[in-house]
C-alpha cells in the first residue's frame, strides 16, 4: 500500500473517560502515523465526532441541525489532533467541504492530492458537508475520491464479530471476510452506505482496535490483528 486512508473514533481517542481527548492516546496515535509516513506511506484521516457529540437520538433538536453539529465536532477533532501530529514532527492540512474561515482549506481532490504527494497528512474534517450522511460515508467517499488503497478504521473493538461482542459473549471475530457478506449480513464495520460504497468501487478495509499496542503500524506491516475485508 502506498496511500491510505484512517478512520479513528473519536471515543478511541478520548481514552477511557469516553468524552474529549486523551493527549497520551493522541500522541501514541501521531507517532505510529509518523513511522509509517517516514516510510513513504501517505495517510489521510478522518475522525469521528462522538467524543463530543452524538445528537442524532435526540428527540428535541431537528435531524439537519444536529447533524451540522456532528459536523463541527469533527472539525475540532481534527484541529486538535492536527496539533499534536505537528508536536510529533509532521506536516499536517485540514481540508473540510465547507468554509471554515482560516481554520481549515476547502476540499478538493487535486489539492487533496498535491498536499499528500507533498509529504503532509490530510485530515478530512466536516464529514460529506450535509446531513443525513455519517463520518463513515465520509471516509468512504474520501477514500474512494483520493484512490486510496485501503481503508483503515481504528475502533473501540478489534474487528468486525458475529454479534456485539460486549453484548453476545458467544459472538465471533472474523479474520477475513468480504465485503458482499458485511453488507448482506449488515455486520457492523461502517455503516450500510458506507460498506456499499466500498462494495461497489473495489475498496479493501482494514478493521483493528486502536488501543492495541502499534495497532497502526501493524495494519500495514503484515502483523495485523483485526479483520480484514476483501473487495
């Protein structure tokens, strides 16, 4: 792989309180991203919103407004965790579908692509612009936009399993399965548009829990623990 793309959770990375940031997880996080980009890899990111905010259960702010929250959400994530790659020694761009003032340039996939063959580290913030569409569609379509070889979605848990693992004690890991089975059996990986997306452009995805030691590393080092998802 030569170029990918990596989700992260945002409650992967606000640790174990749930809400917010934890800096350690962040800076672990910022120097796996490193050793792999030293390497000649380039990363784009995008990081969910739901250590700040999950308002589409509300029952008491209209679905478009909440959304657009969930949207700046993600623009905070990726500002701050845009930082803490800088503290580790990289170059870093924010890129979101809309005008953000001079926090962030707007997206394209040329400048997109000229910010990643120039060595930096794109994070896509803003999710797809509208609502109605999640971070996981938003990976996809990014994704898919800037040709990356892969997916990557760091999670709270190590894979995609049979059932919720924290629910079903006898749910199962998979270590390989194809994307047609994600989508027919509505596994839990993204979301089913998103996972129909990868299903009809070819787009490999790699499944893994952040909180595992060089979780990052491994996934494109060939000692990767998680599921795999073949196109």
């Amino acid at each position: 792989m030569k170029r990918i793309l990596l989700k992260l959770s945002g409650e992967a990375l606000a640790g174990e309180s749930g809400h917010g940031f934890d800096e350690a997880t962040c800076v672990r996080v910022a120097k796996q991203v490193k050793a792999i980009a030293d390497d000649g890899m380039q990363v784009a990111i995008v990081i969910g919103g739901g250590n700040f905010w999950r308002g589409r259960t509300s029952e008491t702010i209209d679905r478009t407004k909440a959304d657009q929250i969930g949207m700046l959400a993600t623009v905070m994530n990726c500002i701050y965790v845009s930082e803490i790659f800088r503290f580790v020694g990289m170059a870093t761009e924010i890129m979101t579908p809309f005008v953000c003032g001079s926090f962030s340039t707007l997206f394209s996939k040329d400048a997109a692509l000229a910010a990643l063959n120039s060595g930096k580290v794109v994070f896509f913030a803003g999710g797809t612009g509208h609502p109605y569409f999640s971070t996981d569609t938003a990976t996809t379509l990014r994704a898919i936009e800037i040709e990356a070889d892969a997916i990557l979605l760091a999670k709270a848990v190590d894979g995609i399993y049979t059932g919720d693992p924290r629910v079903d004690k006898d749910a199962k890991r998979y270590d390989t399965v194809s994307i047609e089975e994600v989508v027919d059996k509505r596994l839990a990986a993204m979301d089913l548009s998103a996972s129909i997306m990868c299903l009809e452009n070819h787009m490999p995805m790699y499944v893994f829990a952040l909180e595992e030691e060089d979780s990052i590393v491994h996934a494109v080092s060939g000692k990767f623990n998680g599921t795999y998802v073949t196109a």
